[in-house]
C-alpha cells in the first residue's frame, strides 16, 4: 500500500515540467536578470523555482497563494520536479510585490516566446467544450 510518502495527485505535472523542459523555459526563467529580485542570489528562492512553483499551481487547478504553499510541501511532486523545497505563501507573495513594468514585461516577453513555440503561425485548432460547442485557438 501506497503512503503519502510514495504517491502524488500532482503527476501530471511531470509532464507540464517536461514541456518546459523542451522549450527553456526554467533556462529562460534564470538567464533573466531582471527577475532576480533577490539581494544574495545564493540564499532564498530563485526565480526559477517561484515561477515554477506558481506555474504547476495554476495548471493543476490552484488559484491561490494557499494553493502554491500546499503544492510546495509535496514532497513526492518536488522530488519528480527536481525541486529541493517550495516556498510558502508569504514568500511567493513578496517576490509578486517585487514585480516592477521592466520585470512584468520581460515575464510577457518568456510567455510571448512559449506560446509562438507551442502554436506555430497559421496553425489553429479546436477543442470540444463539454457540449457546449467548440472553443477555436
């Protein structure tokens, strides 16, 4: 029998990791010196591991600060993730307020570059939506 030791409702997540992988995006994340917002860059969280943190929040259904911290103590997913530890919600939330314009859009600028990898020009899409039609991307 599996314990909480063992097992994580957040495997899925692996495999959001291994499309940031594929694309640099944590690569992108650290070669960015506009998001370090830290004074020692060896003591804290480093931008990589926040956004990551806030990243597998988001796509696994989290919507809060809360969400982040909970996700943060799964020590299995952190383990699958190769992140040594997550940080709290006071901590994620200090380095949000730390956001500036220069930071935001060199955040928007990282997004812009995964999306345009993800959905090549001209390539659209279209997904069922639970009935209700279909949603065109």
């Amino acid at each position: 029998m599996l314990n909480s030791n063992q097992a994580t409702a957040h495997g899925g997540q692996v495999l959001v990791d291994a499309l940031c992988r594929r694309f640099g995006l944590w690569e992108r994340v650290h070669k960015e010196p506009k998001l370090e917002v830290r004074k020692r860059t060896g003591a804290g969280f480093s931008p990589v591991g926040l956004v990551a943190q806030l990243l597998f929040t988001f796509t696994s259904g989290g919507v809060s600060l809360a969400d982040a911290e909970r996700l943060g103590k799964d020590g299995v997913l952190l383990k699958l993730l190769g992140l040594a530890k997550g940080a709290d919600q006071s901590t994620v939330a200090e380095w949000l307020r730390a956001q500036n314009k220069d930071r935001v859009i060199a955040l928007h600028r990282i997004n812009a570059e995964l999306v345009d990898w993800g959905c090549p020009a001209g390539q659209t899409g279209s997904v069922a939506s639970w009935g209700r039609g279909r949603n065109v991307f």
